[in-house]
C-alpha cells in the first residue's frame, strides 16, 4: 500500500445530528463520499466523523476558517449548488470561476446547519 501525507481523519462536532445528518449525508453523496457508518464518510484518502455536541456552542476564534471539499467535476459543483437552494442552505458566493487560485478553478461557498464555511470546488489544474 502506498502511503501519503495528508491527513487522516477529522472528527467533526455538530450541535444536532438530527440537523446536521441528513445534511451532510446528501452533500457527501453529491460529492463521492462513502458512508462508513451513520456518522462517519470517507472520500477513499480521507474520512471525517461526526460527534453530536448538544451542550456547546460555536465559538468564533482561532483555527479553520473554512472546510473545501474536492469535486470532481463543474457538474457536480452546479449540482451542489442546486442542492443547497432547493433546501434553502445559506450561499455566500458563486458558484463561479476563480481562476487566481488556478485555472479553472469553480466554486461554491456555503454555510452548513451550525454556521460554518464549507466549500466545494473543482480544481483540474491543482496539484494536490
């Protein structure tokens, strides 16, 4: 087996899996992922696993400001966009070409059911 630096998991908290489940259950299988469990999906390099957190509260500070997720296609980029107005999701931009970061580079930013930054993007000439 082949290994690579990246990162291995992320353990993810949401305030209620009741909200936060089917949300992120749709937008994974728009993106590719694979469920592993009820709360736990992997793209196939890296997984992410959610832990219900009903007693705390988003805190704004210091550390990630936003989460990307890698699409495999402009289609399924429009396709997350679509999604995301059907349910009435918050949209903070696009989706739209951001070719400073690399050519071709298209993208969606949005908000998921506790208030933080998620983006999807297709990026055909990134070297990741």
């Amino acid at each position: 087996m082949d290994m690579r630096p990246g990162i291995n998991h992320v353990e993810w908290w949401v305030k209620d899996w009741a909200i936060s489940g089917p949300f992120y259950t749709e937008l994974f299988a728009l993106l590719s992922w694979k469920a592993l469990a009820e709360r736990a999906f992997s793209s196939g390099q890296s997984e992410i696993y959610f832990r219900e957190m009903p007693h705390l509260e988003r805190q704004d500070g210091l550390g990630p400001r936003h989460f990307c997720f890698q699409a495999v296609s402009r289609e399924t980029v429009d396709r997350v966009h679509d999604w995301l107005v059907k349910n009435k999701v918050t949209v903070l931009r696009g989706p739209l070409e951001q070719s400073h970061y690399s050519p071709g580079y298209y993208t969606v930013d949005f908000l998921d059911p506790d208030g933080y930054i998620l983006e999807a993007a297709y990026t055909p000439h990134m070297k990741l």
